[in-house]
C-alpha cells in the first residue's frame, strides 16, 4: 500500500510537473513576472526563492494539481511589479503561448515517453488486425476469420488497433456489433452479437478476438509507435467527449485521484513499462482536458484571448475572473461527485 502510495505522487507529480513547467518556461520567456510555481495544494512542506528573489518554488502537502502564479492574470493589480511583466500588458500571441504550452508539454511529454517504450521495450503494432478469433464465440459464429483487417465497427473508421478497442467499450453491447472488415482484397460486413458472461462477479461482454500484438524494434518503429499512438490517444479523448454528450458514456465512469491511485497500483504490478505508459495516457488526458474551453481550464482562458480578438478589446478582468471562479466551483463539485464514485466502487 505504501509503495502504491509512493507511485501515485510520483506519477501525478511528474505530470503535473512537466505541465506546469511548460506555463512557466513560456511566461519567463515572454518576460512576465511569476510569483510562484507550484507542486501540490494545500499547505506548503518546502519553499525556496530563486536567484534573483523573484519567484517562490513549492513543494505543498496535498499531491494533485499544482499552478504556476503570475503577475497580472488576476484583478488584484501588485504595484510592486512593472506594467510590462504582468500578463494582461503582453500581446495576445504571447498570453496564447504560455496558457497552450502547459498542454503542450504535456503532449511532447507522452511522445517521448512512447518513443522510450518502443526503444526499451519494443514497439507493438497498431494494424486493426484480428490474429485470432477464439473457437465456439460470437466472432466465430458470424463468420470473422483470422488474419481479417478490421475496417469499421457500427460504421466508425477503425484506423488503429486501439480503436477497436475503443469502439466495443461505447457500442450498446445489448445489440450486435457490425464489423467491417477487409479478406483477400475483398471487403465483407457481419454482425457480431456480444454474449454477456461473468467473471469475478463482474458482468463482461464477450466477442472472441485477438488483436495482433507483434513487436518491431529499432529507433524507426518506436519513432512510428510514438506518434501512431499519440494520436490513438487523442482519438480516444474525441471520441469519450463525444460518447459524454451523447450518452453512451456515463460520467460514473470516470475516474478521479482514488481511481487513478488504484490503476496506479495494478499497473506497477504489470511491470514498468506499463508505469511508463501510464503516464504516457495520463500526461496527454491532462494535456486534452486542459484545452477544452471551459472556464478555469487553459482552453477557457484561450477562449477568452480568441473572444478578444473577435471584438477587438479585452473581457473586463472582473468578469473574466468571475465567470473562472464560477467553472473552479463547478470542477470542484464535479470532482467530489466523480471521486465519490470511485469510493463506491473500492466496496
């Protein structure tokens, strides 16, 4: 239990890390004054000035989340601080830059994390190839075979392995599943329909495939891996976006820090290299979460620079800072509601 509690900091203090110093790289290059980067919430356990006495570094005791304080991003205005390093008197492109980038180190993150695996470990393939359909299944009695590349599942474009996967998690398993899938050339379409089985008093759907899971090695396929699953990856944050609005995803079935603290603890057990993806997956859910434009993320600030440009003057700072205060207070609740859930799900 201690070891899993070591490995849920780690991994959600690095991401937070790379995150946070990605807002921070890019407000001291466009010359803004940062009171403060921080790892953590709540009460500080460490805290040291930089060089030049301007910005306080932080380790705080609660280890989720984490922030990077600038001058002027706020209403309260420091006349300690000159006009021209406070965030509001910077260009547009420039306040872009440094609300992107904390995503963006995210995602550059998890490409070189992916790359690493496919080094270290070998790259595995993404061809949506069946390697084996499982004898007396559902995928056997409608006619799927061996060696079938799968093209479309319910007449959504399968382009990676991963999306098969991803498909049969949101289709209404209560009816059959249409695979398309490519044979000789030749293109065919069955329905395949999911038998309901238990297994460790857990209710599953069965199909009966295997997906191809052969290994390449080399710098060149772990370039390939990278990015292929970088971008199977952000698919599949779409496609969950899209499954939330339209109901074929539940927000029950989401995970907040106690559910990610037990992936955590089953995936250390799996080995290393499913640490290393782990954080791969979660560096780029922070990265997408932190991009959608709602208020108190990095997207909803990016909304408000493209609302600015659309008008040509500035949300007055009072309402900007309002309407943030107004989503902090909606993500906070969603937070308690979805971290409930994972305690329910604990018994």
């Amino acid at each position: 239990m201690l070891l899993n509690l070591i490995y849920f900091i780690l991994v959600l203090g690095i991401i937070v890390l790379i995150h946070e110093s990605g807002h921070f790289l890019f407000a001291k290059l466009c010359g803004i004054y940062v009171y403060e980067f921080s790892i953590g919430m709540g009460p500080k356990l460490f805290s040291k000035k930089g060089k030049n006495g301007e910005t306080e570094y932080c380790i705080r005791a609660i280890p989720i989340g984490g922030f990077v304080s600038l001058a002027g991003e706020e209403v309260d205005d420091d006349k300690k601080v000159p006009e021209d390093r406070k965030l509001y008197s910077k260009k547009a492109w420039q306040r872009f830059l440094v609300m992107f980038f904390g995503a963006g180190f995210n995602f550059i993150f998890a490409v070189l994390i992916l790359f690493s695996i496919g080094l270290l470990y070998g790259s595995i393939s993404s061809k949506p190839i069946i390697s084996e359909v499982v004898r007396d299944t559902p995928a056997e009695v409608a006619g799927l075979k061996d060696g079938d590349r799968v093209l479309a599942i319910n007449n959504r474009k399968v382009k990676t392995s991963d999306d098969i996967s991803l498909f049969l998690q949101i289709v209404d398993k209560s009816k059959p599943v249409k695979f398309k899938v490519q044979r000789d050339g030749k293109e065919y379409t069955f329905d395949v329909k999911p038998v309901k089985e238990k297994v460790e008093d857990q209710a599953v759907y069965r199909i009966g495939v295997m997906i191809n899971n052969e290994k390449k090695h080399g710098i060149g396929a772990a370039v390939e891996y990278a990015f292929v699953k970088t971008g199977a990856l952000f698919r599949q944050m779409f496609v969950t976006l899209e499954s939330l609005f339209t109901g074929s995803v539940s927000i029950n079935q989401f995970s907040g820090p106690v559910g990610i603290y037990n992936i955590v603890g089953t995936q250390a057990k799996a080995g290393f290299a499913n640490i290393l993806y782990l954080i791969a997956l979660l560096s780029i859910n922070v990265g997408f979460i932190n991009l959608i434009p709602f208020p108190a993320f990095d997207g909803g600030r990016i909304l408000f620079l493209f609302i600015e440009k659309i008008k040509g003057s500035p949300v007055k700072p009072e309402t900007e800072s309002k309407i943030h205060a107004i989503g902090f207070l909606l993500l906070m609740v969603l937070m308690v509601y979805i971290t409930f859930n994972d305690i329910l799900r604990l018994f």
